[in-house]
C-alpha cells in the first residue's frame, strides 16, 4: 500500500508541475504575446521586431525519488524554436550534467541522482539556447531553479541530550522540572513534517510534559527523596503533528530529587552508658552519641545540649563538625564517694529547619546517657585549706606552730603520715609530727632575719607513701621588741668658734629594726655621763627626732677642737630597750657668713673623704708592687743559678775560629772577662823571678805596670811542639769514635773590639816574623795554669836567637 501510495504521490505531483507550467506558459504569452521580448529591448526599439524569450517557469523535484527511471523535472523552450531541430538546448551550474541531464533537442530536464532536501534545498542553473549550425546564441543566457520538494523523511531528533534535571521533594502538583526540545530536518514552510509533539513513553505516573513546549512538570506531590531520590523519565516527539504516518525519536531525562529537610533527627538508641575514673580532669572525653538524620547534606547538620541541671553543671556538650556526633566531656571534677553514677539528658536538634515542614512533627529528639564514676586510690586530702599560720620570734624552740589536717577521701580511710618538703625547709626551722601533723619550731626565730617562711607539707598513705599530697604553708614570725634602737649614722658635726647660744648643730633620727604593730615612738636624753656639760643642750622634738644646740657662746680650737656628746635613745617597748650613740662636734674655723673654712683635725677630714672602695683600691695597688718585687727577686736569683749551672758545666774542647781580635778587657758586652780575670794569679806574680816586659824592676815592681805589660814572645830553641800534636790527635780520635757526643765546635764574631785595653793582644800572627823581639818571660809568673804556654813561648824565643846568631 505505501508503494502506491508514493506511485500516486509522484503522479500527483507530476501532474501539478505540469499544470503549473502550463499556467505559467499561457499567462506569459497572454501578457508577452507570442515572441515578446523583454521590455525595453534594444533589437525591439530599434527595428520595430518583436524579440522571441524563453519559456518556462521555477522546477521542483520531489526528494528521495526511487525509481529505476530518471524523474523528468521540466522543459526549457524557446519560442523561437520551430520544432526542426535548429535549436540545441544546453545548461550549466549546479549538478548540470551529473545530476540533472537535458535533452539537446527538445530542453527535457531528468534528474538522475536520488536527492535530499536537507541536504541541499535547491540548485541553481543556467540555460543557453545555440544555434544548432553555427553555435551562436539565440537567447540570452538565464538562470532558473530547481527547487527540491520536501517530504516527510526525516524524524525529529534531541540533540542538547542527555538531560538532568532537579526537583525538590515534597513538590506541588505542577511544578516545573525542566524543559526538552527536539528538532526536525524537513522543512517547516511546507505542511506538517516538521510539526513536533511530545509525550510521555516511560515515567507518566509522577511526570508529565507539555505536548508543544516540551515541559516536564511533576504529576504527583508526594516524591520522597528518601524513599526514592532518581526518576528516569522517556520523552518522545513526533512530527506531522502527532498523526498517522509521522516519524517520531525519544530521549531519557534522568531527574533527580532533592532533598529537604523533612526528617527530624533521632537517637537510635534511647539510653547510653559510659564509665570514667573519678581522677579524670577536667575536659576529658568521656564518650560520644549521635542521632540519626535521613536527610543528607546542611539538613543533617545538628546541635546538640543537655538539658537536665545536672548534667549541665557537671558534663559539657560540643558537636563534632565532621561527624555530627556529640562529645560528652567533663566540666566539673568528679568523686566517687560523692556520687556514683550520673543521668545526663542529651537532645539532638536539627541546626536549619525549614518553616514548610514544621507541621510535620518536632525536629528534635532526646536520649538519657548515664555514666558511672569508677573509684581510685586517691591521696590524701588537706582540710581545710587554710595556709597561713603565725608565730612569736620569741618563741621557744619545739613550740607548736599549728596543726595541718589530712584525710583519705577513699572508703577505705587509711591514716595519713605527714612530712616536709625539706628542700622548702633546708636549714630545718620548722618540724612536724609525722603522726598528728602539728608544726614546731626547730630553731630560734628571728624576724629581723626572715619575717616569712614558706614550706611544703607532705601528706601521704601511711601504707602507700606514693600516694601523696602537697599543701604550701605560709608562717609569719611576729615581731617582738628585742633589738635597742641605735642613731641612724655615725653622726659628725662641726660649730663655728664664734657661734652662739641657741645654735641648731645637728638633728638625730634613730632606726630600729622591730616593727612594733603600734609604730615606733623613741625619746632622746643625754647620757647621765654627760649630765655636767654645759656646752650643748639636747631637744626632743617628740617625732622620734631630736636637735643638739649649742648652749653657750664661743668655742675654742686650740684649747679643744672635738667634743663627745653621748645621747640615750629608749623605744616604747613593751620592754623599752635603750642605746646609747655618740655624736662627734668639731670645732671648725668660719667666716662672715658662717661658712666652714677648716677645722683642726686632718685625720677627720681623710677618714671622712676615704671611702671602703678606695682603701681597697689602696690595699690591691700595694699588693700588685709586692708581687711585681717577688717577681724581679725570683728572676735574678734563677739568673745566677743559670750563670752557675754553667760555670760547672764539663770542660770541653772548643774550636773557635777568630775572624776579628775581639775587644778588651773593657769590652764586657762581647765577652765575659770575668773567666779571664780569675786565671791571674797576683801573689805569683808578686814573689815569681820571672821577668817582665822592659823596665821591669825585679820582684819589688809595681804590680800595675805588670798587669799592663803585654807577653813577649820568647821562642825556645829546645821547643817541642809534639806533645801539643799528640794532645789534639788524642782528643780529635775520642771525638770521632763516639757518635753520640754532638760537636762541639764554636764559632765566635767580635764585631766590636773596644777601646783601651790594658792587656796587648795576645795573637800570634805575628809572632812568626824575624825581627820579633817580644819577650814572655814574664808569662811564667801566672801560675801553674800557663807554665806550658810560657815554657813554649820561652822555648820559640831561644830557637829565634839562635837564628838570628
């Protein structure tokens, strides 16, 4: 049937095209006439002949044609063309000899490709008209269009899918969800293809959609998220208006329901039980409870409170933010042998309540939680807490101070011992009864040394001592009156020698180190050893103060310039004690104005300018001199125990190499002659026969000019200088063979030689020469140390003489 219904389909629309065609033929040679041309034609005006057009009107082919045969389209005819042939027809543009095919003889245009009006709605093309002979054109070229008629081929389509939507539970009838659209590809201008509707596939019984919008609005009031919190919901559209024959698509719309907050919240159990030790402190956990809301999100945000008295004074409720529980915590310290177990009224109340809801019932909801405390071994208690306690400084040494009380809070009540924290008490003052904890003295008291002493009792279980309690004591000594009073200084003042009768010198004030709860009160006398002066005159100014006065006219330095004056001070007592000072007057020269311009004593003035850091200044100043003294004595004396330690040194045998004479005997920087001077031997000299230089008068000559006298060389002929060889060789061949004696070759400079030596040089450069005529004779008369240099000096000088004989 749906064949021949598009077989009629076709014919039909065959047969409309015609009619339209010729429609348009006869109306437009009704108005054109056979061969008219366009208006305003140039060949028209000009000749007067009538130019011939073209004949046709707009084509339409109907889309998706399928038959085996191509579709005829339309005819383009010139009115010039006679039917013979002459004319060829030819078109160009858009699918002209692919899709469309025309007919060179007659201007039959065939579609020969299947078509799509969403595709493409029309072509556009351009027909010629040739003669068939010599190819010119015998009508202007011209566009036409051949428009794709439209059929109902395509289905409506959803294409801004997938849809989510929302609605909040517990929505009126009607409320809107959200909104679908599909889309048909057939042309809207040309009947009902693209009319769409809407309906409900799958969903009805709590959606429903608005057949021309494509609205979704709920159909029931009742949606509970709790019990269902998603809907999938099928909407389909279909063309042609929902009739017979139209093309429809559908689409899923996944709509989700909202939460509201219409569930109060509720303790799934309706009693809980914690347990605490009564030793807990304050702000510990003692357990957590939470109510149960089925809704989600900031409804199921809570508080939660207590709500008995109390529970409220002894426990404390905060809500966790993470988890919405209630934490139960201690606000007050516990105690088993006061109460065991506790009944505390938790209620759970929803943070945000919705007004629309409230009808619904109360959105709160109670639970008892009871805790019970559990008893420990505590330690002792102090009763009461009282921490102060007094006593005299008089008092004697084992007197009761007062008395500290412990009890056990257990049930058990064991008995207490008492001790004090010794390192509160290290000197011992005080003690106590490690049985009644009575406080005593253990020492003498004294105020004026310490007025307070803070100590640390110890209360603890007389069988289990870690167990143990500390109580801070404070015990203020009370003062009594044993300490005399005594003048504020040493006081010292001067008189002028001309002062008068009445004259103020000085004013006294007194310290004393009591502190009598009724204040200090003192009265001032002169000592009854000072009854028979009539110098000065003391007044009581009755403010503990009192002023000495001069009490008669004129003062003498020379006959005496320092006067004693005793003064006794009593307190007020209870007992009054006394004391008796001395204040010093001396008597000091004045001028004009009663200025002080010297007094006598010079020792007054220094001990009253030295001051203690000064004689200690003094004292570290002497004692810096002694040391330095100590100091310079201790390095002389290791100087010469260094001097002698080398004068006994062994003797060694030194190679000492003289680039220079050196000094003379004045010459002590360069050489200590002190060696050489003790090699002199005067008494030799003085009794020896030897001779000295020239002029030497015998044994009875002056021992000064012997000194002077430089040593001749005296060359012996018997000399032998073989021992000398042999005592060398002897003493070099010892050295060689012991390798663990170091050299001990020196070597010298004299680079200054001095001036006026007694003693000519003993060098013998020159002794080699052969008018030497130097005698050393005299070198005989040194001693035994120097008999073999005079015997070999002697022994050179006779070999020169017999040289020169």
């Amino acid at each position: 049937m749906a064949k021949g219904l598009q077989g009629f389909s076709w014919t039909m629309l065959l047969l409309f095209c015609t009619i339209q065609e010729l429609g348009a033929w006869a109306m437009h040679t009704a108005v054109e006439g056979p061969g008219l041309g366009q208006p305003g034609d140039p060949a028209l005006l000009a000749g007067g002949r009538v130019k011939r057009g073209w004949v046709w009107n707009q084509f339409f082919v109907v889309e998706e044609y399928t038959g085996t045969e191509p579709l005829y389209v339309g005819k383009i005819h010139s009115d010039s063309d006679e039917g013979d042939g002459s004319i060829k027809y030819t078109i160009s543009g858009e699918g002209a000899g692919t899709i469309f095919l025309i007919d060179e003889i007659t201007g039959d245009i065939h579609a020969t490709e299947r078509l799509d009006r969403e595709q493409k709605t029309f072509y556009t093309l351009r027909a010629q008209a040739r003669d068939r002979q010599t190819d010119q054109l015998l009508e202007p070229e011209s566009e036409f269009i051949i428009k794709v008629q439209d059929i109902n081929d395509s289905e409506p389509r959803f294409l801004e899918g997938p849809y989510i939507g929302s609605v909040a539970e517990l929505s009126p009838i009607g409320t809107s969800v959200m909104q679908v659209m599909a889309s048909d590809a057939d042309d809207p201008t040309y009947g009902s293809s693209a009319r769409v509707v809407y309906s409900v596939l799958e969903g009805e019984q709590h959606f429903t959609v608005d057949s021309k919008t494509g609205v979704i609005r709920t159909a029931v009031a009742d949606l509970d998220r709790e019990t269902q919190d998603r809907y999938e919901v099928v909407i389909r559209a279909t063309d042609m208006a929902g009739q017979l024959g139209g093309l429809s698509g559908s689409t899923t719309v996944t709509i989700v329901v909202t939460d509201v907050n219409d569930n109060p919240p509720r303790f799934p159990q309706k009693m809980y039980q914690f347990s605490i030790v009564e030793t807990a402190p304050v702000g510990t956990a003692i357990g957590r409870v939470k109510a149960e809301d089925s809704d989600v999100g900031e409804n199921t945000d809570m508080t939660y409170q207590v709500k008995d008295e109390e529970g409220v004074e002894m426990f404390k409720v905060t809500t966790d933010s993470n988890t919405q529980e209630a934490v139960i915590t201690v606000q007050k310290p516990l105690d088993y042998e006061s109460k065991k177990v506790h009944t505390v009224v938790v209620e759970a109340l929803n943070k945000f309540v919705d007004p629309r809801f409230v009808d619904l019932g109360t959105f709160r909801d109670q639970t008892i939680v009871r805790v019970s405390v559990l008893d420990v071994d505590e330690p002792p208690e102090f009763r009461p807490p009282s921490n102060l306690m007094e006593v005299q400084e008089d008092a004697h040494v084992g007197s009761v101070v007062g008395v500290v009380t412990a009890l056990d809070p257990d049930t058990a009540n064991h008995p207490v011992r008492y001790a004090i924290d010794r390192s509160t008490d290290a000197e011992r003052i005080f003690d106590i009864d490690a049985n009644t904890g009575a406080i005593v003295t253990g020492k003498v008291l004294d105020r004026e040394t310490a007025g307070w002493h803070n100590i640390t009792v110890l209360a603890m279980e007389a069988d289990n001592h870690s167990q143990v309690s500390r109580a801070s004591l404070r015990i203020r000594i009370l003062d009594v009156n044993d300490n005399p009073p005594e003048l504020a200084t040493p006081y010292e003042a001067a008189v002028c020698e001309d002062a008068k009768p009445g004259q103020l010198i000085q004013t006294i004030s007194v310290v004393d180190r009591d502190e009598p709860q009724s204040g200090h009160h003192f009265y001032f006398t002169l000592a009854p050893e000072a009854t028979n002066n009539h110098h000065f005159s003391l007044l009581d100014i009755k403010d503990n103060t009192a002023a000495v006065h001069t009490q008669r006219m004129g003062f003498n330095r020379q006959e005496q310039d320092v006067y004693l004056l005793p003064i006794l001070v009593v307190d007020s007592g209870p007992p009054a004690l006394s004391s008796t000072g001395t204040l010093t007057i001396r008597v000091c020269g004045c001028d004009s104005n009663g200025a002080i311009q010297s007094c006598n004593s010079t020792a007054y003035v220094v001990s009253a300018t030295l001051s203690p850091g000064a004689l200690i200044a003094l004292l570290v100043c002497i004692l810096i001199l002694v040391v330095l003294v100590l100091l310079i004595l201790t390095l002389k004396r290791h100087h010469k125990s260094h001097l002698t330690s080398e004068d006994d040194e062994d003797m060694r045998d030194n190679v000492i190499k003289y680039n220079d004479e050196g000094g003379g005997e004045q010459d002590t920087e360069a050489y200590d002659m002190s060696a050489l001077r003790s090699l002199y031997d005067f008494s030799e000299i003085k009794g020896g026969d030897g001779g000295g230089g020239p002029g030497e008068g015998g044994p009875s000559g002056n021992l000064a000019s012997e000194l002077h006298v430089l040593p001749q060389w005296v060359q012996s002929p018997d000399l032998d200088f073989s021992m000398f060889r042999d005592y060398i060789c002897k003493k070099v061949e010892q050295a060689d063979e012991d390798l663990s004696v170091p050299p001990y070759d020196s070597f010298q400079t004299y680079a200054f030689e001095g001036s006026d030596s007694p003693v000519p040089s003993l060098s013998s450069i020159n002794t080699w020469s052969s008018g030497s005529e130097q005698d050393f004779s005299y070198l005989g008369g040194w001693g035994p140390r120097f008999r073999q240099l005079a015997a070999l000096y002697a022994g050179r000088r006779g070999e020169e003489d017999s040289e020169e004989s």
